[in-house]
C-alpha cells in the first residue's frame, strides 16, 4: 500500500527526484500568494546605482535649500529642462494574434530608425512653453534645474544666464532617472504616446516611412497629450523639488546603493586601532565582603568625627541627628548584601538572520586614475564654479592645440618623407 501523500505524488515528475523545486511547485507558490508577479526589472547601471544614495541627494537639498533661501523662488520660476532622444523607429506596441504562431511582423519605417533629439522644459506651475520666463531680469532671477553634462555647462552659458537672471542648479551626478521630473513622470507617458501615434501614422501612410523631417511635426501633436499639468506637476512633487520635501526620498530607496558603499580609510584605521582595546569578560567579578567593608570604610570615610562636623546634618524635620545613625548603617549594610551576592548570568537572545550568515556582496575597492573629485550638485553661476569652468576649459584648449602642433609635424615629416622618396635622383654617368 503506498503511503505517500498525494501533494508528493504531485511534485514527483518535476523536482522530488532530484531533490529541487520543479516548476509545479513555483507555479502554487505564485498561486498562494497573489501580491507577487513576474515583472521585467528595468535595466539600471553600476553608476546610477551607486551614485543615487542619501549622500548625495542630502548634499542637493542642502543647496537648494540655500537658493531658495536666498533667491525665493515660486513655482513659475523654477524650471527644469534635459534632452531626450526619438528615433524614427520605436519598438511595436503588443497585438492580439492567433495562438501557435511564433513569429509575427509589423512594418516600420526602416530596419534601424535615427535619431533625433527632443528637449523639453517644464516649471513647477504646470507650464511646458515658457509661461514666465519673458519677465526674467537680473532682479527677478528665475531657477532652470539641469544635469552636469560638460555640452550643456560652458563659459558663454553661464555669462548668458548670469546677465539675464538664471541661476543654473545641477543636479547629482547619474542621479537624473530618480531625481529629474521629466525623466521620473513626464518622458514616460510622452514616449508611449509616441509609440501609438507612430504605429498609426505607419498603417494610415501604407509606404511612406518616417524620417527625421517628419518627427517635428508629429511630436507636435504629441506634446500636449504627454506634457500635460497633472504629470509634471507630479514630476516636481515626487522629486521633492516643489514643495520641498526632503522625505521624497525612503531609506529603502538607498538600498541598491549599499551594495557600492566603500568605508572611508580614515574611519577603518580609527576603528582597528580601537578594536584593539576592546575586551570580552566572560564572568562578572564580585565583590567580597572584605572588599566592600574596605571599600565602604576607605572612601566613604563614615564616623563619628564626620557627624560632629556637620554644622547642619539633617533637615529641619529631625530634631535629634543621633537617629540618622542607624539609618546609615543600615543603608550601607544593604548595599555591602547586594554587592556580595551571587551573580546571575543573563542570558542574551539575539535574532540571528540570513544577512548575518551570509551577508550581502560588497563592491571591492575603486581602482581610478581620475583626479577630479567626487561629482555632487553645484550652482553653475556662481562666482567658484564660474573660474573652475573657465580654467577646465582653458587646459581643454591647451590640450587640443598641443594635439593640432603634433599632428601637423606628423604630417609634415610624412610629406617630406613622401617627397624624399619621389624624388629620383640622376643616374652617375660611367
């Protein structure tokens, strides 16, 4: 007769004889509990990852805070603005087909579309086309939050901003896809969008493929269907750039950054040296009644002597200051009984978990040649910032001239080389 249960009998084709879950089981595991689901993680890199911690958004919000401070901007007047890319030819949306048929196609444009950058800029207010900005002016400056790349940052812009009222706020280094309201709300919603009009405008133009002359026209209609209101109002409300809210931002959202985390050397060399004077104490000493009657007698120093001194022993309610005395000693006797009892051992449960066993996987050290410092959030038109970008680019100049010098000695020894053996030289007569 077989005893096996029938939930054994179920999972034995799939995993019981290799002692490993089968695909039965997964299957009523997911059945089980329907707050899971099989989801596609979005593709994040190793530098995004470790560059959003609370770090650096910390550091961010400290000089916001301090712009607005000093500025006082209102919502009108804080604008964001960043480049995005849209190609002719966007991935097809899902359609319905018949079962069986693996392979399906939709026509697109072209096999490899192009292309073409797109830049979009919103204010706080909910605006998307400049409402505000033709009353900027040096006494009413306006705040545009951009990225650091080194193409948007140059000498001619920052003059440009700092003689029209523009104050230029970075912000972290790869931190745009948490950080930036239109890459976190407004792109998305924009580019699917994009996807079904672009899906339309191939089946109603049988032939004519898109190309970069048309994407004007058709983000056009676009644009006010994805860069509405609500979603860029909650571009600047989930950031916590409008109103500022510096709890945008959970510790859980700094998880992945733990795994890059790379303890200062300084601090490391603090912490071995102080290991060292770190003791375990694996029983707790006890006092002996000789101890403490030495101990008691030594530096409590209690006698007679120390009574008849007092100018004042007692409060005013004792009348006779001899009734203290053996109040005291019977203080002390019960201090010298506490002190020579037996001790007792506590014992301490602590939670293990797996984290202790097996801890997460940590970055190893950092190997770079760089000799700039760590990337952070900087206010571009500000006087510091202003000669650090004038001196960056005046040793880019430098660097490309000295390449230009090299480059055209290169060519010269190479055509004199060239023309030293082309020339042909006579024969001597015999």
């Amino acid at each position: 007769m077989n005893t096996q249960p029938s939930y054994k009998k179920k999972f034995l084709s799939n995993g019981t004889l290799n002692q490993t879950a089968g695909i039965e089981w997964m299957r009523s595991f997911m059945k089980r509990r329907p707050r899971l689901s099989l989801r596609e993680a979005e593709n994040t890199s190793i530098a995004r990852v470790s560059a959003f911690n609370k770090h650096n958004v910390d550091v961010a919000f400290n000089i916001y805070t301090e712009v607005q401070a000093k500025y006082i901007f209102e919502p009108s007047r804080i604008w964001n603005t960043d480049e995005t890319g849209i190609s002719t030819v966007i991935q097809a949306l899902r359609v319905i087909e018949e079962t069986g048929k693996r392979v399906f196609g939709q026509c697109v444009s072209t096999k490899r579309g192009t292309a073409v950058t797109f830049c979009g800029i919103i204010s706080a207010a909910g605006g998307s086309k400049g409402y505000g900005t033709k009353s900027r002016s040096p006494t009413c400056p306006v705040l545009l939050l951009l990225d650091n790349h080194k193409t948007q940052v140059s000498v001619d812009a920052i003059n440009y901003a700092r003689n029209n009222g523009i104050v230029l706020l970075s912000f972290p280094p790869h931190c745009m896809h948490k950080m930036q309201p239109l890459d976190k709300v407004v792109y998305g919603p924009f580019e699917q969008k994009c996807k079904i009009f672009f899906n339309d405008y191939v089946l109603s133009n049988p032939g004519k493929p898109i190309t970069i002359y048309d994407i004007a026209k058709i983000t056009s209609k676009l644009f006010l269907q994805g860069f509405t209101s609500k979603n860029i109002i909650s571009g600047f409300l989930s950031t916590g750039w409008w109103s500022i809210n510096r709890l945008s931002f959970a510790d859980e959202n700094f998880v992945e950054a733990n795994a890059t985390d790379r303890p200062d050397s300084k601090i490391k060399a603090d912490l071995s040296a102080n290991m060292s004077l770190i003791a375990v104490m694996d029983k707790t000493p006890v006092l002996r009644p000789s101890d403490t009657t030495i101990f008691v007698h030594n530096d409590l120093n209690i006698s007679e002597a120390f009574f008849s001194k007092m100018e004042n022993p007692l409060p005013t309610i004792y009348e006779d200051r001899n009734n203290i005395r053996p109040m005291m000693r019977s203080i002390l006797n019960e201090i010298v009984d506490i002190a020579t009892r037996t001790p007792i051992n506590i014992i301490l449960v602590q939670i293990i978990k797996p984290a202790n066993v097996r801890p997460f996987p940590k970055a190893g050290g950092k190997k770079t040649n760089r000799k700039s410092g760590l990337g952070k959030s900087k206010i571009y038109t500000s006087s510091p910032e202003k000669a650090r970008v004038e001196e960056l680019e005046k040793s880019r100049k430098l660097k490309l001239e000295k390449t230009a010098t090299k480059k055209k000695i290169v060519k010269a020894k190479v055509k004199a080389k060239l023309e030293k053996a082309t020339t042909i030289k006579p024969e001597p007569k015999r």
